[in-house]
C-alpha cells in the first residue's frame, strides 16, 4: 500500500484539508510529520502544506526551510520521491532550493482568495497525469505572497525545460494580464523540478475536490498521484 | 503594604462612591495594584453595569442551550454528541485608534474565548460600520480593518465566511468592528472557568506579557475627543502565529483529562482571569508574579496585572499534571510558568519580590461589582408615513441600479476576498449569500451563520430594531434552509449617562427579548460596547445579532439566486409597501425619516417556519430574504448570483415604487420549479404568496420599466466598492 506525508510546521494552517484529499484520493489517511522530527517514515509521496509557518518571519517559507525535516524532504527528493508543495509549502520549497525562484507579495498589496483559472501546461508529470494537456481547470488561491520571480536566466531555463506546470489564464484558456491574480512572471502559478519530481503550486487544488464546495477540478491531482505512486 | 490614607486624584475611571464601597470591603485605601484592579473589574466593560440590569431580561435557556451568558462563550446542543459554541464581541476603540491591530486583535480575542471552552473554531464573521465614505479618514480605516481582520484570521487558519459593511455619518468619529467566532466541541469536553478546587496549580500559557493594552478595558468605557490618537499605546499588539499554537496546545492538552478550568486573558488580562475563575470556584488564588513570563524589563506588578497582552490563557491544572501540560506547550514553542495556586481563603492575593503587594477578597469585588439603573427616556415614535407621500423616481430601473451600486448595497467583493473564506474545507456557501454555511466536519450537517443588523430603523424605532435585527438574522439563517439554535448579541451604543441613549438600549434589548421568544432563538453569549462617542455625537443605536441555525442535511440548503429557467418566482409574505426609513427614502428620495416597519413576531414566525420546510420538502430551487432595499433588490442579487434575468409580469395595486423598494418585514422570494405545488403548500400554511414572474432571460424587468442586463447589474453592484477603495484624497 502506498503511503503520503504531510509536513506540519507551526503555523500550517491546510495541513488538515491536504490529508482529507490525499485520503479520499489514497483510501487511507496520510501522515503528518512535526516539523522537529528529524527523519521520515518510509513514504511514496510527501506534501508540504499551505499556512504561515512560523509566522511567515523573515520571508514566507524561509524559516520553514531551515527546519530538521526539510533536510530528510529534499533528501528524498533528491531520490525521487514525488514532492508536492502548496502556497507555503510552494514558498518552503523555493526557500529550501528544491525549486528556483522566490515567491514575492502580491502585486495588489492584499491577500486575496478566489477561485482562479490555471492552464495546465504538461501532462506527463505525476502531479498532472490526471488532466490534459491545454485543459483549463478551475481552484482557488489564497495568499499574501504568491507573485512569482525568476531572473531571466532562470525563466528562460524553466521555459526551456517545459517545467511550467501551471498558469492563470481566463476561462478559455489565454493567458492575459487580467487573468493574473498576483502579478507572477508569465502568469507562473505553478513549477517543477528539473527531474519532475518536485511541483510547486501556489493555487490549492485540495480545496476545490469536493462538489459540495463548488467544484472537483483538484480532485485528478490527487488521484493521478494516487495512480502513479501505487503504480 | 504601602497605603495612602488620602483618596488619589486619579480614580482610573471610577465614580467617588464606587471608591467608597472599596474603601468599605478591604477596610483601608487600596494601593495602586488594587486600585487597578477594582478599576478594570468594574469598568464598564467588565462589569456590565449599566446594562446588566436589562440584560437579564433577555430569554437565555431552551432545550437546545447546554451554556447561556456568563461563560467565555455560548454553547448550544447540535446532535451528533457535538456542540457549536459562539459569542460576538466589539473592538470598536481599538479599532479607531490603531484599525489593523484593533481589529486583528478583536478577531484573536474572540477566537480566544471560543477555543477556551473546548472547540476548535470553524468560522470567523464580523458586523462592521464605517463612516461616510466622504470623511477623509474613512478610506483608511476601511483598509486597516478589513486587513486585520484577514490577516489574524488567515494565518490561524479559521475561515472569515461573511459579515456586514456598511457606512453612515453616525461612525465617523467611531467605528464599529464586532468579531464572531463560531467553533465546535464534544459535548463531553467542554471546558469552563471554575477553579473548583483548593490546593491546584494555576498555570500561566502562551505570549509572554508586555506593557501593551494596560487599561484597555478602562478605554474601552470612555467617550473619545479629539485627543483619542494618544490612546494608541493602549492598544496591543498582535501576533496570529502564537494564538495559532496555543489553539493547538490547548486542544492537544484539552484532549487528556489535566486541566479543571481554564479562562483566556482578554480584557483586563491577569487581573479579569484569575478573579473569575477564583469567584466561579468559590477559592482564593495566590499568585506570584515573579514567575509571570515577561516581555519587558522592571514591569510592576500594577503593569503585569492590567497588561493586555495577546494571546495568553490561565489554567488551573490537576496537581501533578503540570510537567505533562509542559511538554505539550514546549512542542508548541509557548511559555508555561507555574504562577500560583489555589486555596480556601477567597482572596486574590499576590506576591512579588518576598512582598505581598495585593490582597483582595474575591466574592465582594465580584458580587459588589456596581449595578446601575439609569434613567432613560424613551424614543419619541415617528408618524407612519404614507407610500405616497415618499416621491417616486424619475425612472424605475435607474433607481435600482443607484441603489445596487450604492455605499451599503454594492458588492462586499473587494472585502471578503482578502478573508481567506476557504481554509478548514468545509466552506458550502461561500460569502455573499443570505447566511454563511459551514459544514460540520466528517458529518452530512451544516452550521449556517447571520449577522444582522439595521441601525436606522434602531434609531427611530428601539424596539422595532430591535426585534427587526434578531428577526433579519433569523430569516437570513432560515432563508438557506437552516434551523435558527440561538443568538448572540452585541449591543453598540452611546454614553448610558444620557437619558435618551439609555432609552435607546433600553428599547432594543426590549424588543430583542420578545423576538427572542418568539423565534425560539435564545441569547447565549454577548458583548456590550457603550460610551461609542466623540466630542458628544453618539453613534446610530447598533444592536448587532449574529444567529447560528443547523442544517440536518446540507445537501438540501438553497442558494440565493434563482433556480432554473422557468421556475416560477415568487414573494413569500404580505407586501404593503412600506417606504417609511427605507433605504429608498435615504438615498433617492432624500432623508430616512418616518417610523420603520414593525415586526410582526408571529408572521415572521409563520412565514420562516414555511420556508424552511419548503426548502426541506425540495420545493424552492433558489430563496433570498427581503431587507434592504425592498423585492426590487432582493430580484436584482438574485440575478447578479445566478446569471439568469426575470420579467415582472402584471401590475401591483400599489404604487410600482412602493412595491419594488418598500421594506415590509417578514418576507422572502422564491422560485419553485412546482408552483402549483408551492402555492397549495402556502395555501395550507396560511403564508400570503404572490407569483411575479418566472426565471428567464438576461434581463431584470420591473413592472412598467425598462429591462435592465444582468450584466449591467453585475458591473453596477461590483464597481463602487473597489473604485472608493483605489481613489485617492485630492
């Protein structure tokens, strides 16, 4: 039986709603991990939840990112153990040098929560198998620091390497300035790692996986993971 | 001890004779740290004094009430061998002085008192009232509390799943910000402030303490001038994060069986904690205040004692449980110091530096708080003023779009998207709707949450506001398909030293009991917020209730849009056309004058009691209540939320304008899919119905008007609130 991780940080605050989809998805409840624990139970999958560890002091995710179990969540990474960060966890994992970039506060200042349109740009990852390629989904972001910044080396790179997992864009799939929440370069809601092992997401598809709360477009995350781990 | 014989100067708020009765109970003048203490114990705030007397008229028990008033929280009986436990509390000076933390720390304290009594809290709401949006310090205040609000609730990660906004002249000297926290718990472990017990460690937990917020409660008791910007460092400060681990410390140590009371440090800190749990055990507590964790150096034992510093709990443990408790809060990265202990004396006495520096006897500074009934006078009734007597508009559609585009009808948008309304996955209906829905986790079952209040008709007429705030809340909870539990109330007004205010409070707490009643909705917790004035200008009379109803099945609530196309719509209850203190007066016609419209209590009861078992028997598609702003905006945000229009057919027998924009009470609009079923349903139940229309089309179509898009409704609805928001001051 395969089995999934979340991480909990002081100030992980979607801990709960991560393990209520990775459940429906698996069949049985992942675990959670303290953040002090210094190493990992044996897992097929781990999750880095959103919140506001630690406050969010320094910067999101940054202190997060120098926690012991950090150290055992890249080291698995490392080995190629699907990774799946959101909001925070997106922010600890750019922190933390799983994914490049850094995650910026929002172009309008606020916080903002609202469903968002994402284009999902692959596939053939774990994290997407679920979806197709170009497929418009629909989920919600909830965040203060979601603007996404890479210097131009970088983007190009990540450009390169179709490691754009996810962008906002309008219900029809365009990717505007207008569909853009937070002001991320080229519309950037979501990467992955050079080896795909690793996604990043600021939007939370666990939130959007049941229909009595508007919506399943979160759901195929979540089962494809289910798929590809127990494959 | 150091005593001086002389009576100070400064009697930190209190009246002569209330110095006297002190004088009397500990038989010598009281020091500074007891001065302080008998200070706070019998502000207003704490004590209640001026309403007390009348809130004890209020309805507090039914079978569904497991804790009325009195505890940190209400509590109320959902099955399942759960319960919902909530209160409403104000942070109005705060709030003015400093708005981000004001109201952060408004939303921390009411959280606070919500997760001392064993639940985790599930959903955050709020009632706010603003000034004009021409007073140049609005824009500024609207901005700092709607962030604080969001930033405390979404980093502890509890939902902020609706409220109100709403702006009058009456506030620009004084805002309101009233927080509601509504959380759950085991019907078994639900937790109070009784130190039963002698003997029993009593147990300090969470922040360390500052000099932040010393006086608060006194603050919070006294009129504002134009000097109230130096109140600002008796406003503390917040921090989510810390509240968020002693959320889950003190839910991770409710769950063993170690704590016999425990009572959160809100207003008054120290001093307001430990005297309640002493009074409710009927023991002394002996405290030494070397061992109170400290933020700052040389604090005094009067600082420590009226610190309001956030984020702190008192606890009594069972003895021997204190190093397990330990463990638990160093996990969590909080503070846990050993302060005291409890004992048979019945006196608050405290230790600092091998001296005893307070000694107080417990029952009579509780039981001997002061009780006023103050005069009051009551409010003149207005004349009833004739629908034809309020001009008509120019046009129809025009005056609808005005009003849906105005300061108090537009879209709450701009707002409710910086609470995160999501976390917590348990969301159903989202902000926007009549009342919130939040589903009780891991069952079929939802929570849905109102709070309502409409101080305009408070001020002409007390009891009819009164009754018409507990009667909007309730039918906002029935108009999703929920059975209204119970209410919590928080009662905004001016200075009680004044006959006419006194009357003011008097009326709505009147009329708020008889609503009360006859609803079934009894009063479990509450807050009140009196002295709301600056330079002498009190605030609109703002009796707020925020109501909390259960939905057996969630699947069956309705949305308030319209249902599909073609369903029949209807308006559920007797239209007169009552434009009399309507928002048409104020804000097309010119002025809010006349009495308001009454409640009548038993067809507010008929009509809701219909409803709901309509919405149960699945014969509404969509329900919206009809509040402000009459049928004509209760159809336009009906099609704002489902896209689709609706033509009014036929003619109404009374003036157009009094039909769209009147504000009879007790009345809802529908759309059924089965009318004729609907209608025999009415017919059986004695509720008037009148079918206006079926849903279809794009447009909204008033009788005899021009057909309005709902795409223009929409952009008009949505625009004001963002565009005030983004200008800037010439």
């Amino acid at each position: 039986m395969s089995s999934a991780a979340v991480i909990v940080f002081p100030g992980s605050n979607c801990d709960r709603d991560m393990a209520v989809a990775l459940e429906a998805a698996l069949g049985h409840a992942p675990q959670t991990v303290w953040h002090g624990d210094s190493s990992l139970p044996k897992v097929d999958l781990i999750a880095v939840p959103g919140g506001f560890s630690y406050g969010d002091y320094l910067r999101s995710g940054a202190m997060a990112a120098n926690s012991p179990i950090m150290r055992e969540v890249v080291a698995y990474a490392n080995r190629g153990t699907p990774v799946l960060g959101i909001c925070n966890g997106f922010q600890v994992l750019t922190e933390c040098g799983l994914l490049p970039g850094v995650l910026m506060r929002n172009a309008s200042l606020k916080f903002i929560c609202r469903d968002v349109d994402l284009r999902v740009e692959r596939n053939d990852t774990v994290f997407t198998a679920g979806y197709s390629q170009g497929q418009v989904i629909r989920v919600p972001v909830a965040h203060h620091d979601g603007n996404y910044f890479a210097d131009s080396e970088t983007l190009a790179a990540l450009e390169g390497d179709g490691r754009v997992a996810f962008r906002y864009c309008t219900p029809d799939g365009d990717v505007t300035d207008a569909a853009n929440p937070n002001g991320s370069v080229a519309n950037i809601a979501g990467i992955l790692n050079k080896a795909g092992n690793v996604l990043g997401m600021m939007p939370h598809p666990e939130r959007l996986a049941d229909p009595l709360l508007g919506g399943t477009d979160g759901a195929p995350m979540f089962t494809g993971l289910a798929e590809a781990i127990a494959a | 001890m150091s005593n001086t014989a002389e009576r100070p100067d400064d009697l930190m708020g209190l009246s002569d004779s209330e110095y006297d009765t002190i004088l009397d109970i500990l038989g010598r003048a009281p020091n500074i740290t007891e001065l302080g203490i008998f200070s706070v114990m019998w502000s207003e705030h704490c004590s209640y004094k001026s309403s007390k007397f009348w809130l004890k008229t209020l309805p507090i028990e039914g079978p569904q009430v497991i804790q009325g008033p009195g505890e940190n929280a209400g509590v109320v009986d959902i099955g399942n061998g759960l319960a919902a436990i909530f209160k409403i509390e104000s942070h109005n000076h705060p709030s003015f002085i400093e708005p981000y933390q004001g109201a952060a720390t408004g939303v921390g304290g009411i959280m606070r008192d919500v997760f001392t009594m064993g639940a985790r809290p599930v959903a955050n709401m709020n009632a706010l009232r603003f000034g004009s949006p021409d007073h140049p310090k609005t824009r500024h205040l609207v901005d700092g509390v709607i962030s604080g609000i969001g930033g405390y609730g979404n980093c502890m990660g509890v939902p902020t799943v609706g409220g109100e906004v709403n702006f009058d002249p009456a506030y620009n000297g004084n805002i309101l910000v009233n927080a509601m926290t509504v959380g759950l718990a085991r019907t078994d472990k639900i937790f109070y402030s009784a130190a039963a017990g002698v003997g029993l460690p009593v147990v300090y937990v969470g922040a360390k303490t500052g000099r932040d917020g010393i006086h608060g409660a006194t603050m919070a008791s006294a009129e504002f001038d134009d000097d109230s910007e130096v109140k600002r460092p008796s406003v503390f400060i917040g921090a989510a994060t810390t509240e968020k681990l002693l959320l889950e410390a003190c839910l991770e140590l409710m769950a063993t069986d170690a704590i016999i009371a425990i009572q959160d440090m809100g207003a008054a800190g120290l001093t307001s904690s430990s005297v309640e749990m002493a009074d409710k055990g009927e023991v002394g507590i002996t405290l030494n205040l070397d061992h109170v964790p400290q933020r700052e150096t040389a604090m005094t034992p009067y600082e420590m004692m009226l610190s309001e510093s956030q984020e702190r709990m008192l606890m009594v443990l069972k003895p021997g449980r204190e190093d397990e408790a330990r463990a638990i809060f160093e996990k969590w990265e909080l503070d846990l110091a050993v302060i005291g202990q409890t004992n048979y004396s019945q006196r608050l006495v405290l230790e600092w530096q091998g001296e005893t520096v307070a000694d107080i006897p417990v029952p009579p500074l509780v039981a001997a708080a002061p009780e006023y009934e103050r005069p009051w006078t009551a409010t003149p009734p207005r004349a009833v003023i004739a629908a034809d007597d309020v001009a008509a508009p120019d046009d129809l559609a025009d005056a609808l779009l005005t009003l849906i585009g105005s300061p108090d009808l537009c879209s709450r948008r701009w707002v409710w998207e910086q609470y995160d309304h999501m976390v917590m996955g348990d969301t159903v209906g989202r902000p926007g709707g009549d009342a919130a829905l939040v589903r009780v986790h891991g069952t079929g079952k939802a929570l849905a949450i109102s709070t309502d209040c409409t101080p305009r008709y408070v001020v002409a007429n007390p009891v009819e506001g009164g009754k018409q705030a507990v009667a909007e809340a309730w039918r906002n909870v029935t108009a999703v398909g929920a059975t209204p539990l119970a209410v919590t109330n928080n009662l905004n007004f001016g200075n009680p030293e004044r006959p006419e205010i006194m009357g003011q409070l008097v009326g709505a707490v009147q009329g708020m009991g008889a609503a009360c009643t006859a609803l079934d909705a009894p009063v479990v917790s509450g807050n009140v917020s009196l002295y709301n004035e600056t330079n002498g200008e009190a605030i609109l009379p703002t009796p707020v209730i925020g109501c909390v109803g259960l939905i057996e099945d969630v699947t069956s609530a309705v949305g308030a849009g319209f249902g599909a196309e073609g369903d029949a719509v209807f308006v559920v209850g007797e239209t007169t056309g009552w434009l009399g203190c309507s928002i048409y007066q104020r804000d097309i016609a010119g002025g809010a004058e006349g009495a308001p419209p009454p409640v009548d209590l038993e067809i507010e009861r008929r009509n809701g009691d219909f409803i709901r078992g309509a919405i149960r028997d699945g014969r509404i598609s969509g329900c919206h209540d009809v509040s402000d702003g009459g049928i004509a905006v209760a159809l336009a945000e009906m099609a704002i939320a489902s896209g689709h229009g609706v033509e009014i057919t036929g003619k109404p027998e009374i003036p157009v304008h009094a039909w769209a924009f009147g504000e009879d009470q007790g009345r809802y609009v529908v759309t059924c899919p089965d009318s004729e079923g609907f209608e025999a349903a009415a017919e059986a139940a004695g509720v008037p119905i009148s079918r206006i229309g079926n849903v279809g089309g794009g447009s909204l179509t008033l009788p005899g008007a021009k057909p309005i898009s709902v795409a223009a409704l929409r952009d008009t609805h949505s625009r004001w609130l963002p565009e005030f928001m983004a200008s800037r001051l010439g």
